[in-house]
C-alpha cells in the first residue's frame, strides 16, 4: 500500500525528509493506522529552528527572520522505508538499486526485470541505475505533491532527497554499508546550494531547491551544529527576501561573467581597472588556474561581487591562445594592474597565486586581505575550501567547483568557473569584514592585522627566496641512512625466518597477535570507532609490557621514523638554485600555529616543524645492521648523528 500525504496543498516552503525517523509512522493497531508525520522530537525541532531562525535558542540575535509551520509542507521521500522488519534491513535502498547488467528486458522495455520477477526502472538523469518499483512509486508520488503544492523554497535534508530530485550527485557518494555508512553522502557538497529539480521529470513551476543538514545531526556531528545554525539563518532571510524581491532573484541572478580571451576585451577590463585605481584604492579579488602546476592558463579580477573576468593564455587544446605579441601586451597590462600601489589584493590562500606570480612574471605582490585567513582566525575548527566558504556567506550560491575542468569543445566552463571563484571570494570577504567589524574582540582585529600586516609578508618572502641548504652534506646523509634502511628488511627477516614487510600497518598487525601474542591496543577512528593500532604510541606501551620484545620492537620503530625523516627532510627536491622552499600556511591547525609543506612545483618540503631534539636514536638499527651492542651502536652513531643540524627526534627508552 502507498502511504503518502492525504491531503497536500499549496506552500510556500516543502520540506522534504529522506524518510521517517523510526517510529514515527510506524502501525499503531492492527487496522494500519499510522502515526502522524514529523511527530519525532528531532522534526520538530526542526522546525522549531525554522520559526526562531536559528538552531541554537540560546541565540544572541533576537531580530532573525523565521517561517511559520504555516508556511511549510512536510514530506518524505519514502514514507515506508521504517516499515516491516525486511525493509529495515535495506539499509541505504540497498536492495533497491541495479545495474544494467543485473537485470533481464521485457517486450516493451520500460522496466526491466531481475531474476525472481522484481521491476526496476530506469533512473533517467543517472548512468546506469535502476531503482526497484517500490521505490519508484514513492519518488512518483513525491513529484506529485510537488505539483500539487508548487512551492517557491524545497528544502531537502538528506542526500538521497538531493540524489533523486536533482541528479547531482552519484550512487557511489552516496550509498553506504552497514559497517560503513556514508550519512551525507554528496550532501556535504551541495549543502546550501541553490538547484533546480531535474530537467527529466518534467516541467515545474519556477522554483529553487535548497539541500540542507537536519538538525538531528547537531547531536551526533556537534561540529555540524553552528553550519546549520547559518544554514537556517539564510533560507529564512532568502524566503523573507523572495516576498519582495521574488523567487526569480535566486533563479536568475544579477551577475556577469566576462572572457577576455581577445586582446580588445582583455585590455578593456584591465583598463577599467585602473581607472578605478585613479580614484581610489579598490579591493580587487585574484585567482589564478594552473596546467601541470607549472603554468599559469589563466588569471581572473573581480571588484564587483557579481560581476567578474578571466583572461585565458592556454585551453586543453591549444599550449597559447595568443600571438607573443599580443601576450606580452596583456601580460604587461596585468603587471600594471597587480603592481598598480590602489590595487587592494583580496585572494583565497593567496600564498598559492604568489608563488606563480613571483617565479613565472617576476612580480613580488602581497595581499591585503585573505580570506582563508579570515575565515580561519574567526571559525578556527571549520573548513576553509573557498567552496564552504561561499556556501556560508554568500546569499546565491551554487557548488561550482565540478566546472573546473573546461572540454576542447567548451573551454570557457573552465574560464566563468575562474571568474566565479573571483566574484565567491570577493563576497565572503564583505561578509567576513562584516563579521570582523561587527564584534567587540579587540585581540581578535589586532590578531587579523598582525597575521596579514606583519607576518604572512614575511611568510612569502621567506617562500620565494628560499632557504640555502648545504647540498652536499644533505645528499651524503641521505646517501648513508638510505643505504642503512635497505638492509634493515633483509636483517628482519633473517630474524624472523618469514618474509615481512615493515611497513604494512596489517602485517604488523597480524605478527604482534598470532606470532608474538600480543593483546592490540585499540584507538577510536572517527566513523568507525574503536580500531586496532600498531602506531608508535602504541608500540612504546608493547616495549613496556613485554621487555625481550623491545629490541625488535624498537627497530620496526627506529625503522619507521628513520624512513621517515630520509624521505621527508633529507630526500627533499631542491629548486635549480639549490634552495629548499615551503609554504608556510597560517591557516595549517586548528589552534593556530604555522604549518608548512612543500610548494606547489613539489619541491622543499617540511622547513618549519623539525623536531626539537635534534638527535634520532638509531640505536637498534644499527645494532641490527652492524651486529654491536646497543651501546657500541649508539656511540658509533653519535658523531655522525651530530652532524645533522635539526634531525628528526624521539628518544624511545
């Protein structure tokens, strides 16, 4: 039997569930009468959320604007997924989905059939999938009710809501095992994107789509909490925003995306641009697109937040879409304008574009604003991809990063896709501003000023110079510690009589239970929970334990981080001029201190965080390799050792 709303009637707002929390409309009597929808605390809490604005009640803001449960029409996707105990088991529609070649044609082939006789239906914006005809009937129904209740705002909060009615994400995002569940899925993607329902199931009224979290996430994902407090905050102010302006404002934004790709238009923009300089310092957002991490193909400007230019040197098909001539007077104009002292540089992780513009044009720039930064110092324990970034605080948003790649025959997907990342940062930089100016923290502004005034200068500075490295003595310890550690697999499994492989986390797993019967420490993993561990700390607590296995239990140790330390520090590729550069990235942790990594030609490496001690204990190796005591070992190691001046250090006895 379908189970569905009686009664559906026009909304402004459809809310639309996955399916119901369990127990919600589960039988009551044995007439199978059924419970009432979104009866569950967690919906109504929702909705609760909807009313107020915001998640948390505890809110400072008082003034948010909210929708009535006037306003809303609640449904689900499926409302009988919870139903008999054998649809339970179907965790994630997992008996619901086949492949082409899992199922048999019929005569007329609208449906096909598997092995015991089931109907499967093609799921036309999918490659490949067909849903079982329960399920199928529920997606009909659903696409009913939305055409009976023809509302401005649908608002999904869960991933198979967004898999069926958009066609956006994949069966893979999204389809879990029970040991292995995928909540999300693509949700974590598409999350406060504006969407139309897909062009395949027919035409709709004007209307905009809106995946967000449910909020009876905010108890198993605290971290997800504050995100849907600012995800409710914008549909409520959206919808509040509609009544005036109209649905169309979302559907079809004001915005303009320029291709400079002809001379004319090129130098157009950038001579707009510096007329701008003339008057007065501007804030101008700049992104650049790479090929082979080894050019730039091209560059975008925004000073408008709806309103940007890219200026495209190369596509997948042409190494230069240019005459040298033309080049060099665009290139020179854009020299002008990164160079002009009124262009106020805003970028996102503009460390990355600085280190092109400095080893490729030969241009020193800074920005005056980063936005990662920003955002980092303000929401610390966040994600800072610029992706996030605008699905947070910009108003009309669409994920935008799948048009990143441009085709032969439609390079300029690539090309408004840079633009688009100009015009994101440039907004959620006004917004972060905002935020910035709005707050009482004085500590909080000097700290912004200090990070992008004083030291992120200093930063890149240090990055493209570079650091000297004496390379002769680099390679000689690289040389004489890579040699070390080809023996040492050899020599262990000499020791042990059985071929084994040091750096498997599972070999090592398996020789410390069923070969030296050793009880596993566990550790918990996020999303799975308790796991079995053979990391270091867990190895300094078996040497503790079982003392004749500290030997061996120190070289597979000593082994690791002296691999380790090799690959990293002494294997690192240096630049032509013999110098080791890193990115040092304020944003690195969570709590603030710097991190840095190689840059972004893959060379230098880890500059900043050498460990403290400045010795590594090769005691058992050597003893391992040598064939002296642990002693003699360490003694004969010193000297050499000493000669590393910053080393990899921990002292394992």
């Amino acid at each position: 039997m379908l189970i569905r709303a009686l009664f559906p009637k026009h909304k402004d707002i459809m809310l639309i569930n996955d399916v119901p929390v369990k127990g919600e409309l589960a039988p009551r009597t044995k007439e199978d009468t059924y419970g009432d929808k979104f009866s569950a605390i967690s919906n109504l809490g929702m909705l609760t959320a909807f009313r107020k604005g915001a998640l948390d009640v505890y809110s400072k803001q008082t003034e948010l604007p909210g929708i009535t449960q006037k306003d809303i029409f609640t449904t689900y996707l499926d409302y009988s997924y919870y139903g008999e105990d054998e649809v339970e088991k179907n965790f994630d529609f997992c008996k619901e989905f086949r492949k082409r070649k899992e199922l048999d044609p019929v005569e007329n082939e609208v449906y096909l059939k598997d092995i015991e006789g089931n109907l499967f239906y093609k799921l036309e914006h999918q490659k490949d999938v067909y849903i079982a005809s329960r399920l199928w009937e529920q997606l009909q129904a659903l696409l009913e009710e939305i055409r009976i209740v023809q509302p401005k705002f649908i608002i999904t909060t869960g991933k198979w809501g967004l898999f069926f009615l958009t066609g956006c994400s994949t069966l893979t995002s999204n389809q879990g095992k029970p040991g292995e569940p995928k909540p999300l899925g693509a949700l974590s993607k598409f999350r406060s994107s504006i969407l139309p329902i897909h062009e395949t199931f027919g035409t709709f009224h004007e209307h905009v789509l809106i995946p967000i979290y449910h909020t009876i996430n905010a108890m198993t994902m605290p971290d997800k909490a504050y995100i849907m407090d600012l995800d409710i905050q914008k549909v409520c102010w959206m919808y509040q925003q509609s009544k005036s302006l109209g649905i169309g404002y979302y559907i079809r934004p004001d915005k303009e995306y320029i291709i400079g790709n002809t001379k004319e238009k090129a130098l157009s923009y950038l001579n707009e641009l510096l007329n701008k300089f003339k008057l007065a310092p501007t804030l101008v957002s700049i992104d650049i697109e790479t090929f082979f991490m080894s050019t730039i193909d091209c560059i975008g400007f925004a000073y408008e937040s709806n309103r940007g230019c890219c200026i495209p040197f190369a596509s997948k098909d042409k190494a230069s879409l240019w005459s040298i001539e033309d080049e060099v007077e665009v290139v020179t104009k854009i020299r002008e304008v990164l160079t002009h002292p009124n262009c106020l540089h805003v970028g996102q992780n503009y460390q990355y574009d600085c280190q092109y513009f400095y080893k490729l044009w030969n241009i020193d720039v800074r920005p005056t604003h980063d936005t990662m930064v920003l955002h980092h110092l303000l929401h610390n324990k966040l994600p800072k991809d610029l992706a996030f970034l605008a699905s947070l605080y910009c108003e009309v948003y669409s994920y935008w990063k799948g048009e990143r790649d441009g085709t032969k025959e439609n390079p300029a997907t690539r090309w408004i896709y840079n633009a688009k990342d100009c015009c994101y940062t440039l907004e959620v930089l006004e917004v972060l501003l905002d935020i910035l100016e709005s707050t009482d923290d004085k500590e909080l502004k000097e700290l912004y000023s200090f990070q992008i005034d004083d030291l992120h200068p200093e930063l890149v500075t240090t990055m493209n110079r570079g650091v000297r490295v004496n390379k002769d003595m680099k390679d000689s310890l690289h040389s004489f510690f890579k040699a070390m550690l080809d023996q040492v697999p050899d020599k262990i499994n000499e020791l042990l009589g059985f071929n084994f492989n040091a750096n498997s986390t599972q070999q090592k797993k398996k020789l410390f239970k069923d070969f030296f019967g050793l009880t596993l420490k566990t550790n918990k993993k996020k999303g799975v929970g308790e796991v079995e561990t053979c990391d270091a700390k867990a190895m300094l607590a078996y040497m503790e334990e079982e003392p004749l296995l500290k030997p061996f239990l120190g070289v597979l140790l000593e082994f690791s981080a002296l691999g380790k330390f090799t690959t990293t520090f002494l294997g690192m590729k240096l630049d032509n001029d013999d110098k080791a550069r890193t990115q040092y990235r304020i944003t690195g942790t969570a709590f603030g201190r710097l991190a840095s990594t190689k840059n972004v030609w893959g060379n230098g490496g880890n500059l900043q965080n050498l460990p403290e001690k400045g010795k590594l204990p090769i005691h058992y190796l050597l003893n391992l390799v040598q064939g002296s005591s642990t002693d003699d070992s360490a003694e004969d190691s010193l000297e050499f050792i000493e000669a590393m001046e910053d080393n990899f250090g921990a002292d394992y006895e």
